[in-house]
C-alpha cells in the first residue's frame, strides 16, 4: 500500500521505467533493415524482433508472478467480481470521459506507424529512430508528472494535458515532412506521458480501497470496447477519404474529452488534496 501523499510520484515512477523498456526495445525496430542485410525479406525479416519480444513478455510474466498482496489486505479486499457500488457515481463519469477517449484512440493509435510509412514513406529503422528519440526525451516528463499535480491539482492537469494532445495531433496531421511531424508527435508525447500516471493516480485516489481492484478492471472498458469497434470506419477513412482526417477527428474529440473531465469532475479532486488545501505529490 502506497500513502496517498506518494501515489503520483508512484505512478511517475512506473511509467518511468516502462519509457526506459520501450527505449531498449525501440531499436529492434531496426533489426527489420538488418535482417535485410542476410537474406531475409517480407515478414520473415520481421519475425527476429517478434521472437525477441516474446521472449521479453515471457520473462515480464515470470517476473510479475510473485507480486501479491500482504494477507491482510486481501482479507479486507471485496471479490473483484463484486460490483462497486460505493464507487459508482465516479465510474460512471469516468466511462463517459473515457469511452468518448476511446474514439480518439481509436482513430489515432492503431495506425501511427503505418501513417508515418506511408505518408513519408519512412522505413522502419526510421520510424524505431524516432521513437528512442521519443522515449529519451520523454522519460523525464513522467517524473514531473507530481511536481505538476502538486501545483496545479489532479484534475486541472489531467483535463490541460487531454487538451494539450490534441493541440499537437493537428499539426502533426498536416506536416509535411517526417521530422516535422515526428516532433509534433514528440510534444504530444510529452503531454500524454505527463497525463497518464495522474490519471491512473487520480482514479486508485478517488474510489475505496477495497473497490480498486474491480474499478480498476472495470474502468477501461469502454475505452477498449470503443477503440476496438473505431478503427474500422477509420481504417476505411484512411484507405477512401483523407490519410490526415483520422487525426484531425482525433485531435477534435480528445478537445471534447478534456472539456468534458474538467466539467465532471470540477471539484472532485482525491482526500489528500481536500484534507489540508495541499496537492498531493
């Protein structure tokens, strides 16, 4: 169990260190153009990164198996099949918020990379390139994420930077070169990387302690249910209408998702920051 006081710094620090695993692992995008050089082409010069990365996920399972919570804990933890009743008024504000995300990502997230192939026709040693770059320079923003809740407050932050996404995701749209837009994306990065561990603070410090494991699982559905249904029309939209117009419809609903936080959840922010008119760090 984390004091409330340190859970951003906590969230911080785990997204910290998962940028520094996507750092490592960026460069086996590489490993494609360098399966070139033996003799490998089409899928199986992609298949090496694909057996490297199993293997990495594999060893991230045997490692994540003997983390368990102390048996007190789980003797006053509900079942997490048990429905959140006492949570119920936050998670069905937090669907809305985050369901109306799940259009943005899905039109946004899946097709970053085929984007930047086919838009710039980058390779995709190019493309692993950018996102070390990326990965380097926004490792750090995770470790201010507190600094900023603290000055600034939980929700106040996390609706800025859902706003801040999509005033970078525009012009990336419309760039037209790959750096260019590359580091339009590197400043929406920044934001998203910023605003990811508060969110997931902000929820763990809105809802009982024995109700977070059933919150936990239960308030990204509609995101995942959302985003899994979007990329279909935007796959066609890609393919019949516009490669920039699924970010820019992007960029317009993750506008409406940050207006739509900051109106919601306005005055609801975490115990810690009501009990002493302090932010949480």
């Amino acid at each position: 169990m984390t004091p409330p006081g340190y859970r951003n710094s906590l969230f911080g620090r785990l997204a910290f260190f998962a940028a520094l695993g996507a750092l490592v692992g960026s460069p086996l995008a590489a490993m494609t153009d360098l399966a070139g050089r033996f003799g490998l082409h089409g899928a199986a010069a992609y298949r090496p990164a694909f057996l490297v990365v199993s293997a990495v996920s594999l060893l991230t399972a045997c490692l994540a198996i003997p983390i368990a919570n102390p048996r007190s804990a789980l003797r006053k933890a509900r079942s997490p099949f048990a429905w959140p009743r006492r949570s119920w008024d936050f998670l069905w504000r937090f669907w809305i918020v985050i369901g109306v995300n799940g259009v943005a990502g899905g039109f946004y997230s899946p097709f970053v990379t085929f984007w930047f192939h086919q838009r710039f026709h980058a390779s995709a040693g190019e493309i692993g390139v950018l996102y070390t770059i990326i990965n380097v320079l926004t490792m750090m923003s995770n470790l201010s994420a507190a600094k900023i809740a603290r000055r600034a407050g939980l929700v106040r932050s996390i609706g800025t930077f859902w706003l801040v996404q999509a005033c970078f995701t525009l012009p990336m749209a419309i760039s037209p070169t790959f750096w260019l837009a590359g580091g339009f994306y590197l400043c929406r990065q920044i934001a998203q990387r910023v605003q990811m561990p508060l969110r997931q603070s902000y929820v763990m410090g809105m809802v009982p302690a024995e109700e977070r494991g059933a919150v936990a699982g239960l308030s990204q559905v509609p995101a995942q249910v959302v985003s899994g249904v979007v990329p279909i029309p935007a796959g066609y939209v890609f393919d019949h209408i516009s490669m920039s117009l699924p970010f820019e419809i992007a960029a317009a609903t993750q506008c409406v998702v940050g207006s739509l936080f900051l109106t919601l959840f306005r005055g609801k922010s975490p115990p810690e920051e009501l009990g002493s008119g302090a932010v949480s760090g």
